[in-house]
C-alpha cells in the first residue's frame, strides 16, 4: 500500500470505534496474523450489537482503554496477538454466562410496573423518594430497566459503594463515570461538569441508598449536602434512594440524635410516605409465572409451588425463585434435555434443603 494510500485510508482516525466500517478494522491490523484481524472485528461486531464504547469496553473486558484505542488505530506497541488473546478469553467468558446465568431477558412484573409508576410520579413532582424493601425483590433490575428505556438523558441511575472508606467522594466519582466524565479529571471540576450534564435529568435512581451508614459520619453528612443542594437541587429533579434491609427514614432521624446533623432541610425535600415492599404482598402468582415462562411452559402446579417459595418469610423472593430456574436450567442445558416441572421443583427441592442446612449449621 502506497503512502497516500494509506494516508487516506485512516481518515478513520478519531472515529468511535462502533462508527467504523470492518474495512477499517481490517486496514487498521494490515499486516496482522489472521486469527488476531477476525478476533478484532468480533470485538467491533460486538461492541455495536451492545451500543457501547471503548470505555464501557475497558471495563467489561478488563482491558486499558488506552490499549484498546491503540489496538484498534494500528498503533499498539507491543503484541496485537496478546490483545486478541484477551479479548477471546473475554468472549469465552460471555460464553460462561450464556450457559450458568440463566435466561436474562426482562418480564414487565407488576412489580416491575409499580415501580415503574414510582419512578414517573417521582420525576412529576420533584421531590425525594424512598424504597426500601428485603433483598431480591427485583428492585434494581426494574431500575435498570426504566432507566434504559429512558435513556435520553431525562434518566440517570448509579449505585452507591460500601465500607467505611468509601464516600460522597466516591460516588461524585461513580456518577461523573456513569455521566461519561473524563476520569482523569479533578473533583472539583468533576462536580461542575455534573452540574452541567444533570441540566437535562429530570430522575436520578440511587441504589444501594442503604450503604451510606457504613460511611464515616462526615461522608454521610458530606452525601445529604451534596444530594440536597447539588442532586435534587431544590427540586431541579426527582430522585429515588433504592435501600435494601433498612429503615432510611428512621436511621436518618437516629443521626440527627447521634450526630447533631440538621435534617430539616433534607427532610423538607424528601416525601413522607416510603415506599414500602413486602415479599408476602408484593410477589403475585401471575409475576412468578412470567418468569417461570422465560424458560419453558410451566404447569399451574409448579407455578403455585414456586409462587409459595417465593413469599415464604425470611426466605422467599424473586431472586431464590431466579437461582432455581437458573439452576435447572443449566443442568437441561447441559445434558442436553428439556427443562421439565420435575426438573425445576427437584432442583427447588435440593436448594431449599441445602440452605436449611445451612441456617442449622449457624444457629
């Protein structure tokens, strides 16, 4: 290839890499093993199938940015072949999923759809609202889901970090990534960048809202300003505090005690009534059969047993009724059969006698 050629031929150059064409690829690797150019256009086929970019790539695959933006422009200095391997490892891992994670396609559940209705009326009225509910109720998933589909800007959803070192800090961090924020910035500059990218936010999801009271008291003090003033922003959004195992409202009054922190003002933002879910309630038949159905033609039988599993206290939910199914199914799949009732309520039976033992061994 003549040195114009060329030269024309990376015009390419500075384009997202899911906007390029595989002849860009192609002529990018020129001079390449083969095995390395078809691993490079799976990654690029992938990329587009999923609408994502180099970073969110970084992140799935373990690989720097950086490298994969060289990777992808000619330009990496050290073994291209190397890359490639990494990348296949990483598509043996999706393969991994694709087998033991279940079937992940999204069911509209009436509790998915009462979320839903949260969520909306939230971003109607502009104020501060709380859920709070045992875990594996389908929660974050519905938030997710909502999230997705409002995916114009109007909603921004992140999750907040545990331990005693993490912080207010920590999620300025966490909601300048999900933002699309140059990491590499500073936090004061961080903080008026998502000023400026939260103009158009009419919804901000926090989940894992109950993992502030792991924080060192000043960073729980530090996240209620920065919510109050910088997030919901005397009203410029609504905002949704998804909390797990937790009376938010309570603890908040019992560090006003501890603390001396003034939540006058927090509280003047926030709605009074929470948002309470209950397993026993909450978790209708007709939800757990839109699951069940995911995966095969359930008889009502079946259906009701895992429908009692699922409310049983202390005990059921969404997510056990979720590890069963993906349980059987794995084992179908493997041995190459159809997923069968008796498949799915042994397999229920097995787990729910492996986790009896388990609570005995601990009392």
């Amino acid at each position: 290839m003549s040195t114009q050629t060329r030269s024309s031929s990376e015009s390419w150059k500075g384009v997202p890499l899911a906007d390029r064409d595989p002849a860009h690829i192609e002529d990018a690797l020129a001079g390449q093993d083969e095995e390395v150019v078809a691993t490079a256009l799976k990654v690029h086929a992938y990329i587009r199938s999923e609408h994502i970019g180099v970073s969110k790539l970084a992140h799935r695959a373990g690989i720097q940015s950086s490298i994969i933006s060289q990777f992808f422009n000619g330009s990496y200095p050290g073994d291209c072949a190397a890359i490639a391997e990494r990348f296949e490892k990483f598509f043996w891992r999706l393969a991994q999923r694709d087998l033991y994670g279940g079937i992940r396609k999204f069911v509209e559940t009436r509790l998915a759809l009462y979320l839903w209705s949260v969520f909306e009326k939230t971003r109607v009225i502009r104020r501060i609202q709380i859920i709070q509910s045992p875990e594996q109720l389908g929660k974050t998933r519905a938030a997710r889901e909502y999230a997705a589909r409002n995916n114009s800007g109007r909603t921004v959803m992140v999750s907040l970090s545990g331990g005693t070192r993490s912080g207010c800090g920590d999620f300025i961090w966490d909601l300048a990534d999900t933002l699309g924020l140059p990491y590499t910035i500073k936090m004061r500059e961080k903080r008026a960048r998502i000023k400026h990218s939260l103009e158009g936010c009419d919804l901000l999801i926090i989940d894992e809202a109950h993992l502030i009271w792991a924080w060192h008291d000043k960073a729980v003090r530090d996240f209620f300003d920065y919510l109050r003033t910088d997030i919901h922003a005397n009203g410029a959004r609504g905002v949704v505090l998804i909390a797990t195992n937790s009376d938010m409202l309570g603890a908040v009054n019992s560090f006003r005690k501890s603390c001396g922190y003034n939540t006058g003002q927090l509280l003047g933002r926030m709605r009074n009534e929470t948002v309470e879910l209950d397993p026993a309630g909450d978790i209708v038949e007709e939800d757990v059969q839109a699951l069940v159905e995911r995966y095969y033609k359930p008889d009502e039988s079946s259906v009701r047993k895992l429908h009692e599993i699922a409310q049983r206290e202390n005990l059921g939910h969404f997510g056990l009724v979720e590890d069963i199914l993906n349980e059987a199914w794995t084992r179908a799949k493997a041995a190459k059969k159809p997923l069968s009732d008796k498949a799915v309520l042994d397999t229920a039976a097995e787990i729910l006698a492996g986790m009896k033992n388990r609570r005995e061994l601990y009392k």
